[in-house]
C-alpha cells in the first residue's frame, strides 16, 4: 500500500473532536485548519476513514496544493499534476464543487471549466487519445481556494458522510447526524452514564449515542464513490474495513439511553430509524412531555437540540419553554445537561449562566453549545 494524502471538512468547532478520531484511527494527522483536516494514510485508510469517522463530512484525496493568483497558473499547475495516478482513461470526472475564500480567482464557472481542460490535456497527453468516452466509474472533484492556495481532491465519500442511510424520515428542523455525534462527544458521557434526548424528535441524538456506546462503525449501511476505484482500492480492502468494523462491535453491552418527544408521529419517525440503524432494541423512545423529566439515579446526562424558533409558532413560546426546561430539569440530581440552539438570549431565560459555552457553525447557521456541568460520580473501589 502507498502514501496518500486524505483531508476531511467537518463542522466549524468540532475539529478537536475530529482530530481524535483519525488518531484513534492510527493515521497522522499534518495540517488541522477550521473546519478541514488533512492526514496521512493508505488505500485501507480510505476505506477505514469513510466506516469510523463520526464528525466529518466526507472523506477526499488531496490530489494537489499550490498557489494560482491566475487562471494560466490555475491551467498549468493542474495539469502537472499525475492525474493518470488517479483516473483511467474510462473514468468520468468533473469538478463538482469550487469554494474560494480570499483569493484572486473566485469565479466557480471558470475555476470548473479551466481545471477540467488541464485535466483533459494531461489525460490527452498520457493515454494518447483525442477523446475520452468518460463512461466508467466516477470521479467528483472539489476544489478549495484559500488565500490564492488551491487544494484540488477527489471526493472519495460520494454523499456527505451524515447520511448514515439509516435516517429515511425525518421531523421538522432535524440536527444532523455529524453534529450529534460531536456533540456527544464533546461531552464526558460514556456508556456507564444514563443519558436522556427529552426533544429527540426523529431520534438522531439517541441513535448516535446508542453506535459509540456499541462501538457501531456509523459508516456500515451505505455506499462509498471509491468503491468503484478497484484500481485505487481494491475491492479486498473494502471487505477487510467492513470485517474488521464487524468484530469489534460490541452487541452485548447494557447502557440506559433514552429519547423523549411529545409528538407521536415524530416518535414513529424515530423508531423507524432506529431500526434502521440497528439500535431500536437498546435505546428507550417515548412519548412524554419534557416536563415530565425524571430519573431515579444521579449523575446522568441530558444532551438535547430543543425548539429554537423556527419549529415553534414565536419566541415568546421557545423563550417560555426555556423557563420550563430549567424547572424540569431541576428534578435530576446531579446530572449534566448539553443543550444546542441558535436562539442567543438562551441562559437569560434558561435562568443559569453555562458553565462552558462552545461555538458550533453548521453551513451559515451559527449555534452555541451550552454546557452544565453535574457532579462527578464517585469512584467505584
């Protein structure tokens, strides 16, 4: 196997987060920027990254890095670089995204339509056609512009890795599948701590706590656009990801997690994504109030995306609601409560400053992440 160059775009605030999950995945990481992270690995680590990684949003082959102030420095730098490593001569290919930040060349048409021609020329010039049929396997390219510094890679993902596939139906408003996860483990949590979603609506928060407390590759039920690049990967490589995420799945483990939602229909949504997911014999979904929140044991977890605004009727409704979830939440002793929204005056009418607050973007959309911290649970002797 050989060195490839991989990066991975993720949240804005959840690079930390991201960081040690490619670690934990044995690989090195070079370069962590906001909201993109590049590291080191091989073929198998592209299968690897694609299965584990809970808080990225795709996985891309870094192809090529240099600087272009122009559009014939733009031509000439992608043409030299060994796009025959990387595309046969059947393969279909196109730059599928451009995004530029600060930089000389910010027109995504031309950057598109330049790229492809030096791609072209190149693959001309090596293979010794004229004419490429482009009727194989696909390869999608995105292309980022930062400062006049321009990273091309091939997206290896396809769809964005928070399409789990298993979330078919959704409610209202629905938090996506990377920021719960990151959210989750931004927290201590772990699968010895109770742990509650009294706003789970379609479930997600509850579904991603119930993979990592089994040790559940999020990656398993869906399909990957490398996996039609038999001459990158080969397909063993793929089959060995998937065995090796198969054995270390623990199938027996006994945790308490539970999703809350007032609305039935919501509930249905979110049992059927569970099973989906393969945790709806695990986790606890039920309709019932948020104020109705009670639990016996201490120092459990509440990790939540309640309403903020835009699945309520008006603010006096989400900041009323807010009062009410400080008073409900009262009634646990000594737990520790995540709580994501965008609405800004969110401690004024919780009626607690956090003791952490963390900012989180998801697109242009930016959202706090308010943290409580409860009692440590002693330790067992």
């Amino acid at each position: 196997m050989s060195y490839i160059e991989l990066t991975t775009p993720c949240i804005f605030g959840v690079e930390t987060v991201l960081k040690k999950e490619i670690m934990d995945l044995g690989y090195t990481i070079k370069e962590v920027e906001d909201g993109r992270i590049t590291y080191e690995a091989d073929e198998l680590g592209i299968c690897r990254s694609n299965l584990w990684l809970r808080t990225a949003e795709r996985v891309m082959i870094k192809v090529g890095d240099f600087e272009a102030t122009s559009f014939e420095a733009l031509f000439q730098k992608t043409k030299d670089l060994p796009w025959e490593r990387w595309i046969p001569q059947d393969g279909k290919f196109w730059v599928k995204k451009v995004a530029s930040i600060k930089s000389k060349l910010f027109s995504p048409s031309d950057i598109q339509s330049i790229i492809k021609k030096a791609m072209v020329e190149r693959l001309k010039r090596i293979h010794g056609v004229n004419w490429f049929k482009e009727d194989g396997a696909h390869y999608p390219l995105r292309v980022f512009i930062k400062k006049d510094r321009v990273s091309i890679c091939l997206d290896a993902s396809g769809e964005a890795l928070h399409r789990r596939g298993y979330r078919t139906l959704t409610s209202k408003a629905p938090i996506s599948e990377t920021l719960a996860a990151a959210m989750i483990q931004l927290s201590p949590w772990n699968k010895e701590r109770i742990l509650v979603d009294p706003f789970c609506g379609s479930g997600t928060i509850p579904i991603e706590a119930a993979m990592i407390a089994m040790n559940m590759a999020p990656g398993l039920n869906r399909e990957y656009e490398a996996e039609a690049w038999k001459h990158i990967i080969p397909p063993k490589l793929w089959l060995r990801a998937v065995d090796e995420a198969n054995d270390v799945m623990d199938t027996t483990s006994k945790f308490s997690i539970s999703g809350y939602d007032m609305d039935y229909k919501v509930l249905k949504l979110a049992r059927e994504n569970a099973k989906n997911a393969g945790v709806d014999h695990v986790i606890h979904l039920q309709e019932r109030d948020m104020r109705q929140i009670r639990h016996p044991k201490k120092y459990g977890f509440v990790i939540t995306n309640p309403p903020y605004g835009e699945r309520l009727e008006d603010k006096e409704s989400v900041m009323a609601l807010y009062k009410e979830m400080k008073v409900a939440f009262d009634h646990l002793d000594n737990w520790s409560y995540y709580i994501i929204t965008s609405f800004d005056d969110f401690e004024r009418y919780y009626g607690k400053k956090a003791d952490k607050k963390r900012k989180l973007y998801t697109g242009m959309m930016k959202a706090n992440l308010y943290q409580y911290f409860g009692d440590k649970p002693p330790r067992r002797k």
